[in-house]
C-alpha cells in the first residue's frame, strides 16, 4: 500500500477504509455491481487502460468509449464518456496522469 496524497479524512477514518479494502480483496466482497450498458458481440474490443478506466473501441464506427471504474472505498465516481474519431480506430492506450490519449487509424 502507499500513502496517498493529503485527504481531508482524519488518520482513523484513512485507517478504517485500508482495512475494509483489505478485507474486501482477502474475502472477495464488493460493495456494489453496476450495469453499465449492453453491447452486442463482436461489435466492441474491450482493454483496460491505466487507473482502471475500461475502454471499448468499436469496431463499426468511428468511436471509444471509456468507463472510469467506480470504488466506494478508494472513493472514485463512476464516470463514462466517448471520443469520435474520422475512422475506425484499431487500438489505443491512454495515461490519465498525463492526460494522454494515443489512438491508432486501423487499415482497411
């Protein structure tokens, strides 16, 4: 584990959430399953980018979406959004520290 930047959260509350995150991981609990959307085979490749963000690239048109992973004990929203692109893209990789997107054009 590494100490995360400055928090709001006092030491015991810091403490708390590092051992229910530890027993969740010991136990494989989850503290909530989400939905996200459905999608029809072979129309999406699916990876998983860095900070848990799952991206799925889309293999008819000209777009990616991405799905920022929610935790309720690292406290991270869920987020979704979508980036369009002129063509189909074929492969991508992304670095939200640095807020970096590199996406590929796939040859037809």
């Amino acid at each position: 584990m590494v100490d995360g930047p400055l928090s709001s959260m006092s030491i015991p509350e810091r403490r708390e959430r590092l051992r229910a995150h530890n027993d969740a991981w010991r136990n494989l609990r989850w503290s909530a399953c989400v939905h996200l959307f459905d999608i029809h085979p072979n129309t999406f490749a699916m990876d998983v980018a860095q900070g848990g963000i799952l991206t799925f690239i889309s293999r008819t048109e000209g777009k990616i979406m991405f799905v920022q992973l929610p935790s309720k004990l690292r406290g991270i929203p869920m987020r979704q959004w979508e980036h369009s692109f002129p063509f189909l893209p074929s492969v991508c990789t992304l670095d939200p520290s640095e807020d970096v997107l590199v996406v590929l054009q796939r040859e037809e």
